[in-house]
C-alpha cells in the first residue's frame, strides 16, 4: 500500500504526548504526535485525505528512525 504523504519530520514543539483534541476532518490538515512502543519513541503524522460526507480516508506516517 502506497501512503499519500510524504514522510515528513515533525519539528519538536508539535510533539506532545498530549493530543489537544480531534483532527478536524478536512482535505489536507494534519497533526504530528509522538508514537511510544517498546520504550522507543517516533515522530507520527497523521493527514486526512479523502472526506465524503461522513466517511472520512486518512494516512499516517512514522519516522523511519527512532527519536534520540
């Protein structure tokens, strides 16, 4: 599966482990947020795609590389 984003690198003031709330659900916005697994973190991007009435096609991308 081909992700429709491209991977981006999340600066770090827009990494929280706090989400302020819900994505709104509109073509191209975005957030960034910080993945946590097995005591290893990563940059996450999640973008919404596609937005049909209630239906609503997102991607989401994680950093190659592990945060330091």
């Amino acid at each position: 599966m081909r992700s429709r984003i491209r991977p981006v690198r999340c600066s770090p003031p827009a990494l929280s482990p706090v989400v302020p709330g819900p994505i709104k659900a509109v073509e191209g916005e975005s957030m960034c947020r910080v993945l946590t697994a097995g005591g290893q973190k990563a940059g996450l991007t999640a973008k919404i795609g596609t937005v049909n009435g209630t239906e609503v096609k997102y991607d989401v991308q994680v950093d190659q590389k592990p945060m330091k």
